[in-house]
C-alpha cells in the first residue's frame, strides 16, 4: 500500500524519509516540488536522487482529490467539487479580489454541530477529512489557478477554514494541515492571512492557540444564549460566557490584535436595532480596560429551501452596522460573491451520505423562539 504524501506536514515528510534511509533535506526538496511547484510526478523531480525517486515509486503517491465539478461565477468565482469517495463530495471556492486571492477550504464531509442558517449542516455529517484532503484542496487550486491564470507567481494569499464542516472538530488532520500552509517550503502563508473560523468548540480554540495560532474567525450570530442556542445547537454545551473567555484567552497568542465574530443576518430574527444593542453591550464586557478586541462581519443570509429563515433587508443590514460603528467596533458588511454558483457564505453543501439523521434533529428546531433583548 503506498502512502500519499499530501497527508504530511514537513516533519511527517522528514520522518517518513527517514523510514527510507534518507536526510532530512531529501525531505525538503521534495516538500518543495509538491507544495511550490504542484509536481506529482517523482520522475519530474529532477534534482533528488534517482535512488530515492525509485524508492519513492515503489512507496508513496501524491495523489490530489478528483474533481466532479468546477462552475465559474460571472464574478470571477470559482467553486469545485472534489470526490472525497464513498458518496461524498465537498466544495472548495476561489474568490478573487484586486488585493489579494481567497480560498475557502472544507474540513469535514457535511457537519455535525447542524447550525439553522447553513446549508451544509442540514446534510448532516459523514467523516473527518484527511489532512492531504484538506491540503489538496489547497494544492488543486494553486497550482490550475497559476496555468488558468497564466502566471508563474503565487495566486492564493488567503485561506479560510471556513468551508463546510466545523474546523476544530477535525482538529488532528486541521493542524498538520495548517502547518503545511504556513510552512516557508510550502505554500508560505502569513498567519495573518490563514483563518480558521469556528462555531465555538472551546477546548480546541484553547488549544489552537498553542499549537497553530492563526486568525480567528467565531460564528457569533446572537447576543443572548437562548436565540444562540436556537440558531447554534453548540451553544448549549459552550455558552457565550465560555466563548468569549475563550476568545480574550487566543487574543494572547493570535497574529492579529482582534478576533472577527461573524453574524448572519436573519430577517426578523437577529436584526433589529435592540439586538445591536445587545451585541454592544456584550462585547464591552469582554473588553478589558476599554480595548477593542474584534471586528464584526455581517453576512447577508443566503437563503435556501429548508432553513425557513429570510435574509435581512439590506436597509436593516445598514442600520444594525451603524449602530456598532457608531458604538466604536468596527463592523463590516459581507460583500457576497459566487451567488449565480451557490459559491456565497452559508451555501456550500456538496454531497454528503449523512451518519446524524440530521433531517429529524433539524424538523424539531423549526421554529425560532424570538427572544427579546434586554439591552
């Protein structure tokens, strides 16, 4: 059985080169075809030895994700569809700014934690994906978009974990992963520009902030328990209190000096002038001394079918923004791309052969109870 070679961080690399009777610059040469130059072929490698290519042969592949589908949006937006085998699919997305390229990356094949506003959480959830699953995705999309794109120069300067599936629910294969990103040999991503974004699994940001501080992402969405707890099944077991200790713990060690709390706009539900307010008076709990510690980003709902909620009006979107730029937290608003492809936030929901019956759990929460803000 061969190994794929996608599946190792640099120090997996090293040691399994070791396992061959090889250095550890072997290691890094190799890392460096792979990762910077997109080559799969050993035989291409031409500066390692042809012993250990040989050797290679006989014993690993670099083997990327098949793709099923790719759908250009009129925007520039790409979305691909990778086979993650046994009858899941999951989806990547590209989206391109004058500044900067932005790939959206999933870590899991559908997602447990079933948030109302998410497509992908109604399909429920099939398994972790590997960590050469995730870095494929990665790998993939560089390396067409620099021949798409006809240029030799890197094309992404910005990853988010932000696509479908819960990041620090797959937290063994999530930091191999991230490494590999970051790594000078790699793909030489800034921990600036490399997000992980979570619906609040505790423990793991905890650790996160140890073993891979990167930028942080927390899918916020209320300011109260109940209407969170409604809207994120999660909140029960981590309430805000616990997330937002959480979130002042990382600030410790993140790259950046602020947190983004990402906050869907639900028509009727979690957008009136008074939950402004209570998200005001929230974050200022948290503030120590004064200081600002996040930015807000609304993101107008994409809707579908079995969510039963609306998008905001926008009148509303710009109303609740100016009341948290007026109250001094910089907030926002979410520019959606790659609608015409189901490309935009919220609506990535590949093909998913649900373990969770997550249809029967979901018919149970249709109904939002509207909590009244006390702020």
């Amino acid at each position: 059985m061969t190994t794929n070679l996608l599946d190792f961080d640099l120090g997996g690399l090293v040691a399994f080169c070791e396992r061959l009777g090889e250095k550890r610059f072997r290691a890094v040469q190799l890392f460096r075809w792979i990762h910077q130059r997109g080559i799969a072929d050993f035989g291409a490698m031409t500066d390692i030895a042809k012993s250990l290519r040989q050797k290679l042969q006989n014993t690993a592949t670099v083997t990327p994700l098949p793709v099923v589908t790719q759908r250009i949006s009129s925007d520039g937006t790409i979305k691909w569809l990778f086979d993650v085998g046994a009858g899941n699919a999951v989806e990547t997305v590209f989206i391109p700014e004058d500044d900067r390229g932005t790939l959206c990356i999933s870590s899991q094949a559908g997602c447990a934690v079933a948030c109302r506003f998410c497509s992908t959480g109604h399909q429920g959830f099939s398994r972790n994906l590997t960590v050469g699953e995730i870095v494929g995705q990665l790998w993939f999309a560089e390396h067409f978009l620099r021949q798409h794109l006809q240029r030799d120069e890197r094309i992404i300067s910005n990853v988010v974990m932000m696509g479908m599936g819960e990041p620090l629910q797959n937290y063994s294969n999530l930091i191999p992963a991230l490494r590999t990103m970051l790594d000078d040999h790699g793909y030489g991503l800034s921990r600036r520009r490399v997000t992980v974004s979570t619906s609040g699994v505790v423990p793991m940001m905890d650790r996160l902030s140890q073993d891979c501080p990167v930028a942080l992402a927390v899918s916020l969405h209320a300011g109260n328990d109940a209407l969170r707890g409604d809207l994120i099944p999660l909140n029960r077991k981590y309430p805000l209190d616990e997330l937002l200790s959480a979130c002042q713990r990382y600030l410790e060690f993140a790259p950046r000096d602020f947190i983004t709390l990402e906050y869907c706009m639900l028509d009727g539900i979690n957008d009136t002038p008074r939950h402004a307010q209570e998200l005001v008076q929230l974050v200022r709990q948290y503030a120590p001394s004064g200081k600002a510690w996040c930015k807000f980003n609304l993101i107008p709902f994409n809707p579908f079918p079995e969510s039963g909620l609306t998008r905001s009006p926008m009148l509303a979107v710009t109303a609740f923004a100016h009341i948290l730029n007026e109250a001094g937290i910089v907030t926002t608003i979410r520019k959606t791309r790659g609608d015409d492809i189901d490309a935009a936030c919220g609506q990535l929901a590949g093909d998913v052969q649900d373990r969770t019956r997550v249809e029967q759990r979901l018919l149970k929460r249709r109904v939002i109870t509207i909590q009244e803000s006390t702020a």
